[in-house]
C-alpha cells in the first residue's frame, strides 16, 4: 500500500471520531473484514481493538454486521451495553450488491429502536459501508 494510500486510511479513522488511548471493541469480526480499516482504526487509537470477549467498557465498538448475522436491533442494543456513556459505533456493513448487504432502511429503523441517532454514512474501504451512530446524549454534546 502507498504512503498516500495509507494516510487516507489514517484519515478515514480519525474523520470517523477516533482517538488516541480509546479502548475500541470489535463485534462480528471474520475473514471478510477490512484489514486496512482495522489497522488504521488501531493506528489512530495506539493500540489493539478488543474483541467479543472484552468485559469492561469500551469507549467505542467496531460493529462488522452481514445481513445474515441475524437481527441488527439485537446486535445494536447489545453493543450499547459494551460502550461508555457518550460514546460511538461504527456500524459496517457490506456495500450495495455485496453479499450480506443491508438495506438503509433497515439500519435507520434498527439504529432508532436501539436508541441511537445516525450521524455520518461514509465508504469505510472497498467493500464495507459505514455507518456511525451515537446515543443521543453524545449527538446532543456535538451540537
């Protein structure tokens, strides 16, 4: 990868609200995940991202989600209860056309049910779409 390359990636990381000395946990990892995010995920916060099995808080989750990983609301409530107050989600999913794709709708009525509000859509590497969601007591802090 070039150094151009990389530093987009870096970039998308940061514009995605991370931080260095955040504890970021990843739910639904597999082998289609995007190493490149991930790593750049890691390089803007200095360190690993904790997986599944993390039992504290974490300050944001990394939330890999397939249309065939079973119910989004489900998936979404159960991340909130990992996070810290005021913190965020990255929600990726498969981009249009992919396998595992899920619709817009289906996140914003899963992300609402969940409690959550949508702030940013943006492409998160060449076959994942991400979607950042926030509690509404972090949406409000950003006003």
């Amino acid at each position: 990868m070039s150094a151009t390359a990389d530093h987009a990636e870096t970039n998308l990381a940061v514009r995605l609200g991370f931080q260095p000395d955040q504890v970021v946990q990843e739910i639904g990892y597999d082998d289609d995940v995007d190493m490149e995010l991930r790593q750049a995920i890691e390089e803007a916060i200095g360190s690993d991202l904790v997986d599944e099995e993390y039992d504290d808080v974490a300050d944001a989750v990394v939330l890999w989600f397939r249309d065939d990983d079973g119910d989004l609301t489900d998936a979404l409530v159960d991340a909130i209860a990992y996070m810290e107050e005021g913190g965020q989600i990255l929600l990726l999913t498969p981009k249009t056309g992919r396998d595992g794709y899920v619709e817009p709708s289906d996140i914003g009525e899963a992300a609402t049910t969940a409690g959550l509000s949508q702030t940013k859509s943006v492409s998160a590497g060449k076959e994942w779409a991400g979607t950042r969601l926030v509690t509404p007591k972090a949406a409000a802090k950003k006003r």
